[in-house]
C-alpha cells in the first residue's frame, strides 16, 4: 500500500521553491535512468538499522542521518520529500 504525504501534481506545484529538496532514493541505476527534475540521490538513506531504540540509539541515529544530509549539502532548513517510487 502506497501512502503518500503530499500528491506528485502538488510537488510539481512548488518546484520553484528556493527551500524545497526532492530526494531520490531509489537505486543509482534507476536514478540515471529517470528522476524529478533537480533531485538529489541519496540511496543510503534506508539502509541504517535501529537496534536500540533508547536515547543513546536515538541520538546514533540522529548522528548518521545528520552526516548523511550534511554531505548532501542539507542544512536543516530545507523542506525535503523523499521518494523511492
């Protein structure tokens, strides 16, 4: 089942956004062959594994997505939409 939190015809609506980031997290093959204009791919972004849900595994995770993002060029200030399909 497909859920989406904003509709693609609402996207498009707001590509001109100076603070809007469309991520891309399908494979890179996939990405080469077709993305949303002006995306950024950034695969990896399912791959890490929450094995501890307490605060120290919390704040690990918070840790390796901010590195993820922060090598994207992300500062925290952006809106971003993921999508993978």
């Amino acid at each position: 089942m497909s859920r989406r939190l904003i509709e693609p015809t609402a996207l498009l609506a707001q590509s001109g956004r100076n603070d809007l980031v469309v991520i891309d997290t399908r494979p890179r093959e996939a990405y080469l062959e077709a993305h949303l204009p002006d995306a950024l791919l950034l695969p990896g972004v399912y791959d890490y594994l929450v094995t501890d849900t307490g605060p120290a595994g919390l704040q690990q995770l918070h840790h390796v997505l901010a590195e993820l993002f922060g090598h994207a060029g992300l500062t925290g200030n952006e809106r971003v939409v993921f999508y993978e399909e």
